[in-house]
C-alpha cells in the first residue's frame, strides 16, 4: 500500500508486472514447420502402433516369409511382383482365411497385415517406399465483408453529417472523396461467403413455406450428419471426455475413461528400460490421441459448414455446452512450450526403423530418446488444430468472446504496446476491429446473449424442418 492507503505502489505493481512483461517481449524462436493435414507418411504409420507392438510386426514378416516360402516365389520381394502376381497371392491367402485350423487363419491374417503396412521385405530405407508428394500452393486474396462497408460507412457518415443510414452501403452524397475512394477499394475485394448465402436462404424458405422448397443435397457430410444428429451431443461430449483425459492436470475419477487399455502391457516392466519404455509409451499415445481428437472436431466443424451454415452452428452450440471452450483454455493452461518441444518417441522402435534398422531396443543406455527437430510435429499439429477449433466456435460470437477473457481497456493498452505489436505482427487486423484502439461498441452483454437466443432459435427451425420427421419415422420403426 502507499501511504495513502490506495492500494499498491506504481514501482511495486510494476515490479510484480516485469518478469511477465519479459516474457512477452522476448522474441520467440520460430519453428520449421509446416502444417498440412498430415505429417509425413512414415510418421503416420508409426503412431499407428504403440512401442508394445514392436514385436507383431516381426510376426506379421515372419508370417509372410512362410507364405512366400509355401508358394517357392521367396527369392522375389514384394516390391518386384507385378500386379497379377501380387492379385494370385492375395487370393491365396484370402482363402486360407476360411481354413479351420486356427493358426492357419492367424498367421493368412498376420500375411494380409503385413501387406497392408507396405510390404517392407527388401527396402534398405524409409525414404524408399514414400511417393513424394507435389506441393501444391493456395492463392490468396485480400477481401471486405458487406459487415465492414456498413460499419465503416456508418463510422464516416456519424462524423462527417452526423446520421447514419443502416442497411445502406451506396450513398455516398456528402461525404468527402478519401472516403469515396476507400469504399470502392473495399467493394472491389468484397467478399459473399457461402454462409451468407445460406442465411439468406433460409429466411426466404421461413417466409414463404409453400413457393420456396427446401432443396437438400446428399453430399457425405450430410448422409454423416442425418446419421449423428439423433445423438450428436453424446457423440461431442464423448470426444470432449477423452480430450479431457489425455490433459496433464485432468483428476482420475470413476467416471473418466481409460484411454491407455491398447498401451500397457500384460506383463509389468521388470528392467529399468521397459520401464522407461513404456512411460515415454503412454505419453505418446496421449498425444496421439490428442492429435486425432483436434483433428475429428475441426474437421466435423469444417465440413459441416461447408455443407449448411446451420449445420455447423449446432454442432458448435453442443461443443460449446459441453464446455469445450474451457477445455481448450484448460489445455494451453499447461507448458505449451514444453509441450510442443516433448521428445515422447524413441526412434528405433518407429516404423518403419523398427523393422528395416540393425539397431537392437534392449542395449542399455545407448537409446536415443526424441526427434531431430527442436519440436514435435504431432503437438504443434495438435494446438494449431485447437486454436482453429476455438477460432471457429468464438468467431463474431461476442457472447463466447465474453466466456475467454475480460474486456482490457486504454489503461492496459498504454502498458502493453508490445502485446498489442505482436498481435498485429501474428494476427490479421481487420478495417473496423476495435479491439487495438479502444473504441467500444455500445452493445450491452445482454444484446450479445440475445444474438445468441436468435441463432439458436434459427438452427432448431433449421433441424426441425429438415430432419424432426425422419428422427420420428426412425424411432417408430424400433
């Protein structure tokens, strides 16, 4: 306190604020990375499996061999069989499958498994076996919502004349030529997103039932969506619950699941390397359940969206009671930083170094631990993937904005410039966002939780019309 009694000093509290303002303005090192909808063939092949599975694929090679050897072709390798030969080997031991020996069928289905994970019987290394892929490049356009050119118009028209026009983007009687030219710059990138186009046209079914027909193409996302919509909330806190259980502070509790069943072995390490061997085990497959669980949720919401807008928005609502929101912020809580640098993975035993190296897993102490690279591919994957996923569901949703974090004023502004600056440096700015220089909507919380009571209000006109009946005629028929 001063001697005033008002509370803590300027040099105090900015003493308390200085390790946290360090840490802000450091430069953080950039990674070499790429994120593309997977990581490299190999290394998807390998989190397939869990280090506890090394020795099946042995088996499944061992199996193959035998076959080979049965049918006097052991001298050629996979690779080298022509198309028909390869169709006369798989028959063969398709039809051993129905054999009633059981160890005949085992070991026809260790045949089929070890021609499912390529083949590897006379590779020398990785790179051999992996088609490279063409890289392929996106263009980019700058573009302006209609939002924006009312908004702005609005802003010029208050300060220049002094009224505003809602709804009304073309005059332009009165206000100076800068801003004449600055909205037909904005017209120019103007941008109709398809989410635009499908609110409009569901306002035009909800007014006139009886002359527009609700047309419903039946694309995959929506055969996935008529199949899930009977349960889709299980279905989202399910994949939450096991989100939530791969989390490093997540408590142990009775109704928690057990995502490490396919991960411990029978057996409990007796030597000082299996036990190590299995930890850095059950951290990866956390990890890789972590990178599966992202990627699911971000791809219903894109593909939903890209389908019907309305679509999307209920599964976000779902997401959203079942907490997703503070799950997400639960989960960059941790070191995020040690997080993306975890070396979870012991290089000998991945696939396919596993099984085309000479390198023996037991020799103690000379097991190299962690990747070539300064980060794990697979977790930065995972945290672009919940950033994107925490993007969609608070995007021009002011209510769910409200659920992350207080409203920072000029004050915090003024003693955070270098927040702000890397902001602007990482995150595209947008012409009317307010956020950077404190001009404040004069929206109260409670027209932000109506926005959201209309929304909602839409997508059960939306769910009712489209899919109440067909849930009805399914019920009755069980």
């Amino acid at each position: 306190m001063d001697p005033n009694g008002n509370g803590a000093s300027g040099s105090h509290r900015d003493a308390i604020m200085l390790p946290r303002k360090q840490e802000v303005q450091e430069n953080p090192q950039d990674l070499d990375f790429v994120y593309e909808d997977c990581d490299a063939h190999a290394n998807e092949i390998a989190e397939l499996y869990s280090y506890t599975e090394y020795s099946d694929l042995h088996h499944n090679l061992s199996a193959f061999e035998e076959h080979m050897n049965k049918y006097k072709i052991s001298y050629l390798t996979w690779r080298n069989f022509s198309i028909d030969e390869k169709s006369s080997v798989i028959m063969k031991i398709l039809d051993q499958l129905e054999f009633s020996d059981k160890e005949t069928r085992m070991k026809s289905a260790r045949c089929i498994l070890y021609i499912a994970q390529g083949g590897w019987l006379g590779w020398q290394d990785a790179n051999e076996c992996i088609e490279k892929q063409k890289a392929l490049k996106l263009p980019w356009k700058p573009k302006a919502h209609r939002r924006l050119i009312d908004a702005f118009l609005n802003g010029a028209r208050e300060k220049f004349i002094g009224y505003s026009l809602e709804g009304d983007y073309t005059t332009l009687f009165g206000l100076p030529k800068p801003i004449h030219d600055s909205v037909q710059t904005l017209k120019d990138h103007i941008y109709v997103s398809l989410t635009e186009l499908q609110i409009q046209n569901e306002e035009e079914i909800n007014r006139n039932p009886l002359t527009h027909q609700d047309e419903i193409e039946i694309t995959p996302s929506e055969l996935l969506y008529q199949a899930m919509f009977p349960n889709l909330p299980q279905y989202m806190i399910c994949l939450l619950k096991i989100l939530l259980a791969t989390t490093s502070r997540a408590k142990s509790n009775t109704d928690s699941i057990n995502i490490l069943g396919d991960v411990l072995p029978k057996e409990m390490p007796m030597t000082v390397f299996q036990s190590m061997k299995l930890g850095i085990d059950v951290n990866r497959h956390k990890e890789i359940i972590v990178k599966a669980v992202s990627a699911i949720l971000l791809l219903l919401l894109k593909h939903f969206k890209l389908n019907h807008v309305y679509q999307f928005e209920f599964i976000s609502q779902q997401l959203v009671f079942a907490n997703c929101i503070p799950l997400i912020l639960k989960f960059f809580n941790q070191e995020i930083l040690n997080y993306v640098k975890a070396g979870n993975s012991i290089p000998v035993l991945d696939f396919p170094s596993c099984v085309l190296g000479d390198v023996q897993p037991d020799l103690n102490g000379t097991i190299e631990i962690g990747s070539e690279t300064n980060h794990c591919w697979r977790n930065v994957f995972s945290s672009i993937n919940l950033l994107r996923v925490l993007n969609k569901l608070c995007k021009w949703k002011n209510s769910r904005i409200m659920m992350l974090a207080k409203y920072l004023g000029r004050n915090w502004r003024k003693s955070n410039l270098k927040t702000v600056s890397l902001i602007y440096q990482k995150v595209r700015h947008h012409l009317n966002d307010d956020w950077a220089y404190g001009n404040y909507l004069d929206a109260k919380p409670w027209d932000f939780q109506s926005e959201e009571i209309t929304l909602r209000n839409a997508v059960d006109k939306f769910n009712n019309r489209r899919y109440s009946n067909a849930f009805e005629n399914e019920s009755e028929e069980r």
